[in-house]
C-alpha cells in the first residue's frame, strides 16, 4: 500500500500565534485512526498515512481518484474545537494542513470546514475560459506590476453577494490555488509552468484592478469559469510550497506589454493561447523546462519578469547570507530570527548577535526553515529572507496588538 504524510500546522487567530498541544485526531469514513499533539511551534510531527498508488495521478483517468482523503478534528484548551473534511493525500508526499482556531470566548460552536475535490478530478468545468473571454478588455489601471500582501477572494461568482470574501496573504493563495488545480506529483518543470500561470493571472487581476474597477470590493472569485478554484483552508503540498517560495514575484509578460499575461488554461486543451494542464504534464516527462512548456503554450514572445512587493519589510535582502560571513545584515538576521523565537520557541536562540554568521546561526535558520517548510540549508536566500520578514512583521503587529 502506498504511503503519503501529512503535517498539520496549528495556529490561533494568525500565523504569529502557534498553538502548543493542540489534539490533532486523524478519521477515515468516521472511523478514528490517531491522533497526535502539536510541539511548541504548533506543528506535528510528520504523520503516515496510506494511500493510492502515485501512477494514478500521472495520467489522465477519472476511474480511480489519485489521492486519499482522511478527516481531521483539532481541539485546544480555551479554542474553538474545529474538523476538517477532506484532507488530500497524495502517494510519497507530504500535505500541509493549516488549522486556524479561533477563541471559545467568540465562538462557542464546531468550526466545520469541506476540502473540495482537485480540479483535475472534479473535471466539473473548463478553467477559467468560457465567462472571462467576452469581458476582456484594455484596461489597465496600476503603473507597475505589484506583489500585493494579499488579496481579497470572492468565494462565489461575482454577482453573488451572499458568497463571503477572504483576505489571502499573496503567497498562500497561490500555494491554495496550486494545490487545488494540479497534481503535486508531476514533474518539477511541469509545476514551474502551471504555477507560473497561476502566479501571472492573478497579478494581471490585481494590476487590472479587474473587478475593483466595476465597483465591486474583491480582488479576485473562487469561481473558475470567471478565475481560479481558491479553497478555504485547502491542502496545500509541500513540492507545490516550494516552489512558490523561490518564484512567487516572477510573471509571464509578453513582448512589449508591461502587464502580466492574463494566462487561460484548460485540463486538456489544443487551443492556441491556452495551456493544456495535462499536456504540460506530457511535456514535463519529456524533458521540457518550464519556460520551454510555456512557450509551447503561449508562444515565443513571453519573458519571465519580476515584480516589485508592496509590504513594507524593516530590511530588504541585499545578498545570499551563510555561515562564515560578517556583516550587518548578518547582525539583523540574528536579531530578527531571536525576536520571532518569542512565538516560535523551537528555533534555538542566538546568543550574543554578533554579524558573525557561526554554527548557531545555521542551527537557528535551518529550525526556521524546518517550521516553514522551506528548503533546510541553513542559507538566507531570497526565499527565507521573504518569509523571516512576513513572520517577523506578523508577530510584530500581534506584539502591538497585546499592548495597545
């Protein structure tokens, strides 16, 4: 039987405030299997958990549903006891769960929450085609191409204004969206390119100002007839999560243009200026990079560019930090990762920051790695110095909060 694991991160109102000895119990069909209590970085150790063969998700077959699902019941003292449905778990891979509890004292019944089915297995809908393409139009309304802190996702078609809005911090909605609409066991090259996509259309709604421009008060839908499938409290997979830690401001931009590409895509698709989902897969196995499997589907003249961030860190990343070095921004590295060991006491302190990148430094940054699934090397690249930053601001604006 093939094996899959799962990692479930608990958290109280916000990422700055992990939950310690959290009950985490895993079911199957209503039948309990185990449960496991979270350390004091609010996460539990890697869980096994048996599931479908891998093959299944590496052709296109709707006989037998590529992933397993398990449900799972999070308890806390003084929170909201919460169960989430659906869990997906994939043949060799590690799924992320991230729970948000809230306090007893503002909501005294069970949060309940539903994973949908991936859209690959859902096949309900083509994606993001047929309602978007007669409301294209040349409209463009930001000066630059920015990685906004979050988004606002209408879970809804946009007429519906009973469907509720979410606030998304950039990064995990295109880990959600990712995760929720490819397979996290295709080929390397294959994710860079769908993820890539997914990364491009967004920003092009977000430099559009696509539907705050009608009048409406989101950034982007839920619905993938208008977008993207956005799932609230989705599985996120740890290959996806990667990769959209390195590459997370980098878009498709064609030619001349300044903004993103608006970049449609199907399940399976020949339609010129639309990327097959399967095909790319097909073209991963033959040895495609991304960029070539992109060109493939949206033609020659794209570029990869960058965008700029519009969250305002204390100290932007100058260059790639590691043992050995001296400097300044080796002192504020050291200082910054002790200031988020007061919500994160695991990541073992530094003593004495110094500007001297010592043996305890790459202890302190492999534990913060660990915590947030980033590569563990112990080395600050541009991909652990965005995620010190947003954890450090997050705990931050908690700190505040308190003592206000």
């Amino acid at each position: 039987m093939a094996k899959g694991y799962l990692l479930v991160n608990v958290y109280g109102d916000t990422i700055a405030n992990p939950i310690k000895d959290a009950k985490v119990s895993i079911f199957k069909n209503q039948t309990y299997i185990e449960e496991h209590l979270t350390d004091e970085d609010g996460q539990t150790e890697p869980i096994t958990l048996t599931t479908v063969d891998k093959s299944y998700s590496l052709e296109e077959q709707y006989e037998v549903r590529p992933y397993e699902t398990y449900d799972i019941l999070v308890d806390a003292l003084g929170m909201t006891t919460t169960k989430i449905e659906g869990v997906q778990i994939f043949d060799g891979v590690t799924s992320i769960q991230n729970v948000y509890l809230t306090s007893i004292d503002e909501n005294t019944n069970e949060d309940d929450f539903i994973i949908t089915p991936n859209t690959l297995w859902e096949n309900n809908s083509p994606n993001i085609m047929t309602q978007d393409m007669n409301m294209e139009e040349e409209t463009f309304v930001l000066n630059k191409v920015l990685i906004p802190e979050s988004i606002i996702v209408h879970d809804g078609i946009p007429s519906n204004t009973n469907a509720p809005n979410y606030t998304v911090p950039f990064v995990d909605y295109i880990k959600n969206v990712a995760s929720s609409e490819i397979y996290s066991t295709w080929p390397t090259e294959t994710l860079k390119a769908n993820i890539l996509a997914i990364i491009s259309f967004t920003l092009n709604r977000v430099y559009t100002e696509w539907y705050l421009s009608k009048g409406y008060n989101f950034t982007i839908t839920s619905t993938t007839s208008y977008d993207q499938k956005y799932t609230r409290n989705g599985t996120i997979f740890e290959p996806i999560s990667k990769i959209v830690d390195e590459i997370f401001d980098n878009y498709i931009r064609q030619d001349y243009r300044t903004e993103p590409l608006l970049a449609h895509y199907k399940s399976r698709t020949d339609e010129p200026g639309n990327l097959s989902q399967w095909g790319s897969k097909e073209l991963g196995d033959q040895g495609y990079t991304y960029l070539e499997i992109l060109k493939h589907y949206y033609g020659n003249r794209i570029n990869i560019d960058r965008a700029l961030i519009t969250q305002e860190y204390p100290y932007s990343f100058n260059k790639i930090l590691e043992e050995g070095i001296c400097n300044k921004d080796v002192y504020i590295l050291q200082n910054t990762l002790n200031y988020i060991r007061g919500s994160y006491p695991g990541i073992p302190i530094i003593e004495k920051p110094n500007g001297f990148f010592d043996n305890s430094t790459t202890k302190a940054v492999k534990t913060f790695q660990k915590v947030f699934n980033l590569k563990e090397t112990g080395i600050v690249n541009y991909a652990t110095w965005y995620k010190i930053s947003y954890i450090f601001v997050a705990v931050s604006k908690m700190t505040n909060s308190i003592y206000q």
